[in-house]
C-alpha cells in the first residue's frame, strides 16, 4: 500500500519531518529531569532554645503524629540548638500532592502542642524543578548594603523575565532595627524593661479607625500608629513626670542594622551575595539563562566599576554542550554513512540511507515531545546512544534491493520485494535491541525515575527506525532509487559466493570466506572455542575487575575543600580560619573562581549535608581540562600547599558525577539508649581498624563541648521580684535580644523585627556574670540568686524513626574494591560482641549499588530470556 501510495507516504514523512524540527526547538530544554522525588523536610524554630528541649518539646511530638502520615518509609529527625527538623522519605512512586496534603494537615494538628516561644513550622517539598538554574554572585570592595541593594533590584527585574520562577538572594542577612539599652541608664531614670518594652509595643499597633457618616457625606479617619522608621521609635514616650517627658532617645541608641551573621560568602577574596535563579517547570532552561545574563549585564552599566559579577552551576551550559555533541553525532553519523554507502552502492543508495538517521531522530523526538518528555540530559545521552542504530534496518532494505535490481527486477519491484523479504530479519533485530532497554523501564526506586527516560528514549527512536527502513525508505526509493546497479563486480562477488564459486572471488570477500569455511566445517569446535573464551572472559573480571561504581571518575571542572575545626568557635573566628586556607588556594593558576563560605550554624551544616565539624567550604573552579594539568596533580599540589596550617583538618575532594551520597561506606546504630550506641560506635571503629583498608573513617557522634547552664533558686529570686520570664529576657538582652514586634520599612517588602538588646562592648560572658536585671526594686545582681555553672553539652541529637541513630562514614583505601571491603565488614560486625540493643544497619553508596547490580543481573536475564523468544 505505502508504495502504491507514494506521494501520501512521502507527504508524511515530510510532516514527520517538519513537526520534528519544530519540536526540537521548541521543546523544553533543562538539565535534571522533572520528577517528583517524595521527600519532605519540616523544619520547627526555635532561637535559643538547646538540644535537649528542642528534641523532648518539638522533635518527639512531630513524629508522634508524621509516622501514622500513610507512604511514610522513613523518618530521619534533628534536634540542635535552636531548631528541630525532620526528613520524610516516602515510599518510591508516592503521589507528592497527596503527601505534601498530609504532612501539612498533620503539622498544623501538632501546632497547639508545640512551645509559646516557637515559630510557625515550615514543609519543604525536595524538587529538582526549584534547584538554581544559574548562580549570578556579586562581590566587590563595597558595602553589605550596597551589594543588597544591586541584588534587590536586579531580582526584582529578573523575576519579571518570562520562564523565570523566583531569584532569591543568597547570602542575605535580614534586616533589624536594634534598641540598644544600658541598664545603669534606665535605674538613673527609674524605669524597668517592661516599661520600655510595653511602651514600643503599644506604640505599633494598627489602629482601624473606620469611617464617620456625618449625613452629608462619609468620612474615612485614619490613625497613623504604626511604627514606619527609626524616628517613631525615638520618638515614643515612655512616662511623663511633672511635665517632663521621658522618651526612648533618651535611654537607648536605635539603629537600622543587619541581624547577627551566622556565615559570611565571598568570591576571589571579596565579600558577596548570590542571586540563585530558578526557573519554571516546563520553561527553556537555556532561553532562561540568556534572558538572565543579558539582565545582569545591562544592569551592569549602570553599577560602581568595582563590582564584579561571576556565574557559578550554570546548567545551561552543560545542557548545551550536550546539544552541540547530538547535533556533531547526527551530522557526523550522515556523513560517514553516506559516504560508506556511496563508496560501496552508489549515489542514491546513500542518499535514502543518509535519510533514515535523520528521519528517524525526528520522529522519535516528535513522539517524545508529545508523550510530555523534555530534553533533558537523560533523553539527549539516549539520543546520542541510539544514533548509531539507525540505519542498520535502512542499509539492509537498500541493499537488497540494489540486489534485486542486479538481477533485472524493476526498481519499484526491488524496493517492495527488499521491504517485504527482509521485514521478518530487521525487525527481530531491532526487537532483540528493545528487549535489552526494556526491563529498565521497571527499574525501582529514585534511580529508576531518573533512568525510565534513556530506555523509553532508545526504545521510541528505535521504533521510528523500523517505520524508516520498512516503509518510509522502500516507498522513497520507488521515487528516487537507482535502476541499475552501482556496482555490478560486486553483485557478482556475492552470487558467486552464494552458489559456491569461490575460485572466482577476490579482495575482502576471499579473505572473509576463507576464515568462515574452516569454522562451519568444525561447528563444535567452534562452539567450545567461543565458550571457553567467554568462561575466560567472566573469570578475569572475576579476579581483577575493579567492581561497580554508578558514575566514572572523568576529568572534574570543580574541586571543594572543606575546613573541618573542632570547639566552639564563634562565627568570626571560623571565619578567620577559612580566610587562611582561601589565601593559600587563590593564586594556583589553573584556578579560576575561589567561592568561599562560612558555616556557623548547625541547620547550615545540615542543610548542605556536611559533617558536624565542618567549619567551611571552599569551591574551586577549574580551567578548562584542554588547558591545564590533570585535576589529579592540582589537587595533589593544593594538599602540599596546606598541609602546614594548625589547627584545622582539610579535605580536598574533585567534583562527583550524579547524585552526591556521601562516602560509598556507612554503618548506622540506633538504640534509645545514647550511651549504648555510643559504646556500639567505638567497636565498629576498633574492627575497621583492626581489619584496615579504610581511609576517611568519621562518625556523627556529638562532639565533647561545654554549655553554660544558669542555676537559679526561685524562692531566693522571688524575694527580689525576678520570675522565669523576667530572668529570661535579662539573659536574652546579652544573646539575640527580646522581640518588641515588627514594622514594614520602605527599602524591603518583608517585615523587619524590632528587638531589644544590650550594646555590643556589653554583650560577652564576663557581663553575665555581673549582669544585674532592672526590677520594681532597682537592680537586682543575678550573683544574688542564681550561679553559672558549666554542664557537658548535648550537641546536635540524630534520630531515625524515633530512636537516637549515628553513622560512621569511610571509604575503601586505595587499590582496593569497597564491595569486598563491605562484605568483609558485615562479616566482622555479626561476628562481633556488640549490645543486641543496638540495631546495626549498612547504609550508603555501596549498598544502593548492591541493589542497582541486582537488578541489573535480573534485567540481564530477563532480557537474554526475551531475545530468546523472539528469535
């Protein structure tokens, strides 16, 4: 029908063809694919609280009420100074929304039990559609305010950017307007705290005044009480006493600041703050990076000459070399076919097989473009896998018939009789290619999220081979096919082979059927030859394989160094720490960006996944790999360059492809009883030790540190007018300060907090102890009834599923393989004497490579169980 047809066919093809191109380029591109990763975090605040509180108050009734949330796999908790946080991971394949609904609808439930003093808790959906699609930092020997003030304003015009989600700034201190307050100076004035505070707050109120109806007309009234700038703070009054009035410029400095930094960013040794630019699901991830760079540039001309802009995880870019390589590899793959078929069929035999590879690859990626697919990385790497499979069935076809027109057969006859004859052989050849791609469509978990796309890809693309080379290319070739043979020597060649002349054979023919005859004359010598080989084959990768790893170690473009230091350093004294290691890096040559960070909180540390005593970060980027030394020697060399520095512990790592899971070895104990685990920790160490062959050996256990516990006796502090609430904000006025509200200034559209505080030279450890509290009585020392006393601190507490759970973490030494070195250490811990009260459990990269190879061996199977069948 298709040939009888074949101005309908070929106007088809043309469409296919057209529709194609079209959705290629208006496809969208991004680098991730979009799924949807079932994993939630909620994060519950509270500033000042400890550990200890944060876990028995906040942590515990969290997860009393998430573990009955269905789909729940596993719940991971975190309870520091300050904040409690939780990860929910569902089971693979959960329906999101229906998740995000419950675990929303459950926090709001365990809200009323949750302390006064704590913030709203936050839920967080993990979506790779909201990572930063470009990084833009701005640095520049310029004020904080000023660098804030370029990232406002240049966020507010590239949010207005079509495609583009959000840009949020990171590195960004919140505003706050601080009243600093001595004591001596209010017990001169007689006042208390509670009277400057009550003052403030009833001072900044929204008054809604409503309207008067006079009968002739309707009035609105308007009272102006709520606090707008410094001003109507120093401006307040606090008491009136014979006529004269007391106000708070009378008593107190206040001042429009920044709230304490708990982590500073800089770029090559200059401070700055980061535009994180996110894009929209669906949107061109490449049409979103240029609308953004050619904002920030245009922006640029209007900033001081001294401010500097560096891109950083630019994804576009990745997105678009791998472009680039599938466009070289189609046109690279027309080329040499062609030009293989013309040396050997001719002219127009190449010029129908050359069609097939783009006729193929544009039906395929139509099809992809309609089912929902968009060009990520994962369908552009099984575009560029599948390029070379597109012409086999294609060359077959027209070679036969080339075949068939040798022997006097006319050329729409050869073409239809070609198509017919060997549709059985190209198509079981193409279905033993799909049986292999197939089982990875049911791949389980996350990694199988991300992989459904390359099989999927192969398996469409394939498909739109076989309509090529079985319709499309048969029914061009009536059209435009050669009536006679290209090259009639070597149509004889290949008669005279079939009907056993092979005297008259000559060149690669002869050589070819003098290899094959010898071995079809001796087909179970042949046979064993090829097993045995195989056999030699699987035991030699047996012996000296170098086991599985999920992504190859390639040439990085980024190198990290993170700072490790122990004891509890402020956030300027780690700071100084991670400014001499970046010293020491920022003049190597082959480094082009030195992106430094200051990490001073433990969320932080968390939030980006890093050991408790990770002080830094330090990211490196590299040149071009064409231009420099292998990354292997420059890091070697940065090693050498700071291995004198005290103080401080150094890992230098290059750049990991996929997913980051840590280091590919960890061991996780879990108990109720934190002492236990403790013990349980220590000898899994003692046995890696014993065993050797680690390198890397770290554990999560809290670090030994010292907190200040204030012991007051109530009945004593009673006698002097002081309650827990006034104690509270006295030791609060030497930390964050206590809350009077918020107000809404000109220059944010967030609301700014408005907190009472001590001025800074009054702030430190030796003014607790000499603190005195502003009562109805006067000051009251806090000596008087309370004492400083130092207790072991807590640290950051880790739980799993409702039981305190650590993990040690290692890698496997050099030259030896991490899948025997698991295997040996199973072994050793069953073997061991360790408190059956703890639950010893193998997690990591190691494992989930385990579980990739099984399934894998199963695919194998599966898929040799298949082309079986269909042979």
């Amino acid at each position: 029908w298709a040939t009888d047809h074949a101005r309908t066919v070929l106007m088809v093809l043309l469409m296919v063809l057209v529709l194609g191109g079209a959705a290629y380029v208006i496809a969208p591109k991004e680098a991730a694919p979009e799924i949807d990763i079932p994993i939630f975090f909620v994060t519950a605040p509270y500033p000042g609280v400890g550990a200890a509180d944060a876990e028995r108050l906040m942590l515990r009734p969290l997860e009393r009420e998430l573990r009955a949330v269905a789909g729940v796999d596993e719940i991971r908790s975190w309870a520091g100074e300050g904040f409690a946080l939780l990860r929910l991971d569902f089971q693979p394949g959960w329906d999101n929304r229906r998740a995000l609904s419950d675990v929303r609808e459950e926090v709001d439930r365990v809200r009323p039990e949750l302390p006064v003093g704590a913030e709203e808790p936050t839920v967080m959906e993990v979506d790779l559609s909201l990572f930063p699609v470009l990084t833009a930092n701005l640095s520049g020997p310029v004020t904080e305010r000023a660098l804030l003030k370029l990232a406002r304003n240049l966020r507010d015009r590239i949010e207005s950017l079509p495609g583009v989600l959000e840009a949020d700034i990171g590195g960004e201190r919140k505003d706050l307007m601080e009243i600093l307050v001595d004591p001596l100076v209010l017990e001169s004035y007689a006042l208390s705290f509670d009277e400057l505070t009550r003052a403030i707050e009833r001072n900044n109120r929204l008054v809604a005044a409503g309207a008067v109806d006079t009968g002739a007309g309707r009035v609105a009234l308007r009272v102006p009480g709520t606090i707008d700038h410094v001003g109507d703070v120093l401006g307040t009054a606090i008491r009136v006493e014979n006529g004269v009035v007391v106000r708070v410029r009378d008593v107190a400095d206040v001042r429009q600041t920044f709230r304490d930094p708990d982590g500073f960013t800089r770029i090559n040794g200059q401070p700055s703050v980061s535009l994180e630019i996110r894009k929209q699901s669906g949107a061109n991830i490449l049409d979103v990076a240029t609308a953004a760079r050619t904002v920030i540039e245009e922006a640029r001309r209007e900033w001081p000459a001294s401010v500097e802009v560096t891109y950083l995880q630019d994804q576009a870019k990745d997105v678009a070399d791998l472009l680039g390589d599938l466009e070289n590899n189609v046109v690279t793959a027309i080329l040499i076919v062609a030009l293989v078929i013309l040396a050997v069929m001719g002219a127009r035999a190449a010029l129908l097989v050359g069609m097939a590879i783009p006729g193929a690859f544009l039906g395929g990626i139509l099809v992809i473009h309609l089912l929902g697919f968009t060009l990520n990385i994962v369908v552009l790497f099984g575009l560029i896998l599948v390029v070379g499979m597109l012409v086999d069935g294609a060359v077959v076809v027209v070679e036969h018939a080339d075949r068939l027109i040798a022997e006097g057969i006319p050329r729409e006859e050869a073409f239809r009789q070609g198509a017919q004859r060997m549709a059985l052989p190209i198509t079981s050849a193409i279905a033993t290619t799909l049986a292999v791609f197939a089982p990875m469509l049911f791949w389980p978990g996350m990694v199988g999220e991300f992989i459904v796309y390359l099989p999927a890809t192969v398996i469409i693309t394939l498909l739109a081979s076989l309509a090529m080379a079985l319709i499309f290319i048969p029914t061009l070739g009536t059209v435009i096919g050669q009536r006679r043979p290209a090259h009639p020597e070597q149509t004889r060649q290949v008669l005279a082979a079939e009907e056993g002349r092979y005297d008259e054979l000559h060149g690669i023919t002869r050589a070819y059927l003098r290899v094959l005859r010898p071995l079809m004359d001796r087909p179970g010598t042949t046979l064993a030859a090829t097993l045995a080989f195989l056999a030699f084959a699987y035991a030699l990768y047996g012996a000296h394989g170098r086991g599985i790893e999920f992504f190859p170690a390639i040439e990085p473009e980024f190198a990290q160094i993170q700072v490790q230091a122990r004891g509890n350093l402020s956030v300027w004294e780690a700071d100084a720490l991670v400014r001499q290691v970046e010293a020491r890096v920022r003049d190597v040559p082959e480094v082009t960006a030195v992106y430094a960070r200051t990490i001073g909180t433990e969320l932080s540390r968390l939030q980006g996944n890093y050991a408790e005593d990770v002080i830094g970060i330090i990211q490196l980027e590299l040149a071009h790999w064409r231009t420099r030394e292998p990354a292997t020697r420059v890091l070697e060399r940065l090693r050498g360059r700071l291995d004198d520095l005290p103080g401080v512990l150094l890992q230098v790592r290059a750049q990991d492809r996929g997913p980051a899971a840590g280091r590919p070895i960890a061991i996780e104990a879990a108990g109720d009883r934190p002492e236990r685990i403790a013990d349980a920790v220590a000898e899994i160490r003692r046995i890696m030790e014993r065993m050797g062959g680690f390198v890397d050996v770290e554990d999560d256990l809290p670090l030994p540190t010292v907190d200040l516990e204030v012991r007051f006796d109530r009945e004593e502090a009673a006698r002097f007018g002081v309650d827990v609430s006034l104690l509270g904000q006295g030791v609060q006025m030497l930390t964050d300060g206590v809350r009077l509200g918020t107000y809404r200034p000109d220059f944010t559209d967030e609301e700014v907090e408005i907190r009472l505080r001590l001025p800074p030279e009054h702030r430190h450890l030796q003014q607790l102890a000499n603190f005195s509290l502003t009562t109805a009585h006067g000051l009251v020392p806090l000596a008087n009834f309370a004492e400083l006393v130092p207790v072991p601190s807590t640290g950051l507490i880790k739980r799993r599923d409702g039981r305190r759970a650590y993990t040690i973490e290692a890698d496997a030494a050099p030259g030896l393989l991490v899948d025997d070195q698991v295997r040996r250490l199973r072994q050793a811990v069953a073997e061991a004497d360790l408190d059956p009260a703890v639950e010893i459990r193998f997690r990591g990269e190691a494992e989930e490579q385990q579980e990739a190879a099984r399934f894998l061996l199963l695919a194998f199977i599966f898929s040799v169980f298949l082309m079986l069948t269909i042979l």
